[in-house]
C-alpha cells in the first residue's frame, strides 16, 4: 500500500473510532441512542475502508500466484 493510501487509511480509521467514542458516550451518559443516519455512516466508511484493504490483499494475492 503506498504511503498517502495509508495515510489515507489511518485518517479515516480515526475518524470512525472518534465518533463511535461519541456514540458510546450518547448511550453511557445520557441513555440516548445515535441516529439511524450517524450508524450508516460510520458503518459505510468502514465498509470502505474494508473494500480498499481487500482489493489490496486480492491484488497481492494474484502477483504471487503468478
């Protein structure tokens, strides 16, 4: 993975771990559950960041099976 692909993956990364903190936090002090909106999101953003890292293992995954 170049290096500005993996800035990029840690950027995002901590991006989606400060706002389940936030989330967290909602339930734990107040009781309150996030919106159906702010999970979907979270949740695409790690679906993202998941398709990038399994394109990336499947690409090194046919270099070394040719």
């Amino acid at each position: 993975m170049s290096q500005s692909k993996r800035e990029q993956v840690v950027s995002h990364l901590r991006y989606v771990r400060q706002e389940l903190r936030e989330m967290h936090l909602g339930v734990m002090e107040e009781g309150l559950l996030p919106e159906a909106g702010e999970v979907r999101g979270v949740l695409a953003q790690m679906e993202a960041l998941l398709d990038l890292l399994e394109a990336k293992s499947a690409r090194k995954a046919k270099a070394e099976a040719s």
